[in-house]
C-alpha cells in the first residue's frame, strides 16, 4: 500500500480586474486511488512581487495586468485611502 502527496495549481482566475486568484490543491493517494483532497487559496494584486510564484501564475499576472488595470489599481488604492483619511 504506497501513499503519495502532490500538490498542484489547479486554478487560476481573474477577479474584479485586477486580482488574481490561485488555488493549490494538495492531492493523497493510495495505490493510485484519490483519498484526500485540499485546497490553499491566495490573491496576487498588480502591486505584488510575483517573482515566487510558479511561472504559469508569473504568465498569466504578466498578461492580465496590463499597465492600464495597473493604473487602475493604483487609482482604486489611492481613492480608498482618500476615503479613509490616509
């Protein structure tokens, strides 16, 4: 009976523009056979450094934020700290 522990991204997506999320699952198997199954979740914001994350998350992020969604963030944090007094 041979148990085996991977983990792998298994989800990215794009949210509200500028947010990525990313989900790592951690895959248990006996004998081939799935019997456990979790999940890690994160968000990366435009203003991260993604140097740490795996390459297909460093791509997709490269893509998605364009320097336009990069502006925006940057316009969205800035009108939130406005709002908060900061």
């Amino acid at each position: 009976m041979a148990l085996t522990e991977r983990t792998e991204i298994d989800k990215i997506e794009i949210v509200d523009t500028w947010n990525i999320q990313v989900r790592q699952a951690t895959v248990i198997e006996r004998d081939g056979q799935q019997i456990a199954k979790t999940f890690h979740r994160w968000v990366l914001t435009p203003d991260m450094d993604i140097s740490d994350q795996e390459q297909k998350v460093q791509d997709i992020a490269n893509a998605a934020w364009t320097p336009e969604v990069k502006a925006a963030y940057e316009a969205f944090k800035a009108e939130q700290a406005s709002k908060l007094g900061a």
